[in-house]
C-alpha cells in the first residue's frame, strides 16, 4: 500500500495555567509563523518553507517548559478538504487593508518632504513583506497589492530620485581603463546611494583623475563628459544590474576583492532585494550627510571615506 506524505502540519500544545511568559512566547511564535488556529492549542500549518522544523521546535520548547505537545502529520481526506485547509489561510483581507493604507500613503506624497516618504516607504515595506510572508497561497488580493505597491514605490521614488534611470535591454560594454583617464563624467546632483557609490568606484578604480558635474537635469549634461546614473547616459542600469555594478562589470572589475559585497548593499539600496547587515547603516549616514551637506562635493568626499571603510571590512572578510 503506498503511503501518502502529509501536506500539513498540525501542532497541539497544551500549556501550564500559571505564568503567561510562556503562552505569550508561543503566541507570537505561532502568529510570525503564519498558523491558523483550528481550536485553541491546535495550530496548522502547509508542508512548505521548512515549516516542519519550526513547529517542531515549539513543540519541544513546549515541552521544555512544562507543558505538553505533538506535532502531526495531516492528510487531506479529498481535493475538496485541501480546499478547505488552503481557504483558511486567505490573506484577502490583510491585503485589502494594506492596500487602503497605500492608497492613503499615495495621496498623501505631493505634501511629503524626503524624509517622511522614505520613512513611509519603509513602514509600508515592512507591513507588506510580513503579509507575503505568510501568504502561502496567492490570489487576486495579492496580485492587487502588488500592484497598488509597484505604483506608489514609482511615485515615491520619483519625488526621492527624479529622472532616476530605467534599466535598459543591451549587453554591458568592455572597456578599456587605459582609455577612460582624466575624463569628465556628470551625473544627477543631490547624490543618493547608487550615484555616491558610482562616484567613489570611478575616482577609486577607475580613473583617479576624475573631474565630476553634477547636473540639475540630465540634458544639461556637456557632450564631452561621461553621463552615468540617467537615462541613455554611457554608464547607467543595464538588465538587472545597477549603474554601480555595470561599471564593475565594464572595466572588468568583479575580480577585486571586497567589491561583490559593495555591490550587493548598493543594489539592494537602490532597486531592492538580499538586504545586506551592513545597508542599513550606511544609508542613515547617508541620509544624515546629506542633511548636514549641501555639496555634493563635499558629500562624495565624506562619503567616500565610510565606502573606503567598508571596502576594507569586506576584504577582511574575505581574508582566510
């Protein structure tokens, strides 16, 4: 007879009346997690990202603190009782009230200063990453917000970073170092983390000489100098990769160590994704310098002082 592997998981915990440290741990435990409640101290979960690990963790804190639980394997009896189980995890509501607080968010950007969009930005962020997290089955409601989320992320970062590049469709060209010294190379004033970073990349690896402009409008930029960071600019996004990363992929610099990692913070920073532990740091010093600093001359140098830190911890890293 085969035997069918469970697609679900149930835990049942049975907790002491007295001390609420305990049931209060594991409440929080179980709401991160995701779980639905069957009936109080009966919690079920799908058979997906390592779910059954997590549970059985709580199972033996449970039972550590003096408490009682088992951890089940659950079959559904029919397609229908599968359809069941996958209803009682519909997110449909927490994405309808998320897009709401968008809608509110959008309508409010025109009378925002910077700082109050991108602390919007990331509350908003955290309230959509903790609902897709424990979104185990997409629907419309999803696709919705995602798409309420796609808009209002394009306008916030309009009014953060205008004329802020669209990737383009082309391969990466290779270049020469030798034919790129003593340049002129212009970009976007009021330098943000992609821009600063390209910036330092270009006076630290790439030509030493480098005289920059920074420009109130990307058509303001002189026909001899080397745009980067601006539509149809000679250096901009490319694909997936960001300007920081298709300079390094221009000159062929992926081989110097410590800059993988710079490259993962800056990318993240700039169009998201793998959060390195280090992003967040520098952009509030980023952000702080910025404020203080109405020189982008100024700000690059600062700047560059904290990147040349960074590079440097990142070589340590890599040293065995």
């Amino acid at each position: 007879m085969k035997i069918q592997m469970p697609s679900w998981h149930l835990l049942i915990v049975s907790l002491p009346t007295t001390g609420a440290t305990p049931r209060m741990r594991l409440w929080r435990a179980i709401k991160a997690l995701g779980c639905v409640s069957l009936r109080d101290g009966a919690y079920l979960l799908p058979d997906r990202n390592n779910h059954a690990a997590s549970l059985a963790e709580l199972a033996q804190q449970t039972n550590t603190e003096g408490g009682e639980a088992w951890l089940v394997g659950v079959v559904p009896r029919s397609a229908e009782d599968e359809t069941a189980f996958q209803t009682l995890f519909d997110r449909s509501n927490e994405h309808a009230e998320l897009v709401d607080a968008i809608t509110q968010a959008r309508k409010a950007l025109a009378s925002q200063n910077p700082a109050e969009i991108a602390k919007t930005l990331k509350r908003l962020g955290k309230e959509r990453e903790s609902i897709e997290r424990i979104d185990f089955f997409p629907n419309e409601a999803s696709l919705s917000a995602a798409a309420a989320w796609a808009d209002f992320t394009d306008a916030a970062n309009a009014l953060l970073s205008p004329n802020e590049p669209h990737a383009e469709e082309r391969a990466i060209p290779q270049l020469n170092i030798r034919d790129y010294q003593g340049r002129t190379w212009a970009t976007r004033r009021n330098l943000w983390v992609d821009r600063v970073a390209s910036a330092w990349l270009i006076q630290r690896f790439i030509d030493r000489d480098a005289r920059f402009l920074w420009l109130d409008s990307p058509a303001q930029c002189p026909k001899h100098a080397l745009g980067f960071d601006f539509d149809e600019a000679a250096f901009t996004h490319i694909a997936d990769k960001v300007t920081f990363e298709v300079l390094i992929a221009s000159f062929k610099l992926e081989v110097t160590p410590g800059l993988e990692k710079l490259a993962a913070l800056v990318h993240a920073l700039d169009v998201g994704g793998a959060v390195p532990p280090e992003a967040s740091g520098f952009e509030a010093i980023l952000a702080g310098a910025r404020a203080r600093l109405h020189d982008d001359d100024a700000l690059l140098a600062e700047i560059g002082t904290v990147l040349d830190s960074l590079y440097t911890h990142f070589n340590k890293e890599r040293t065995p």
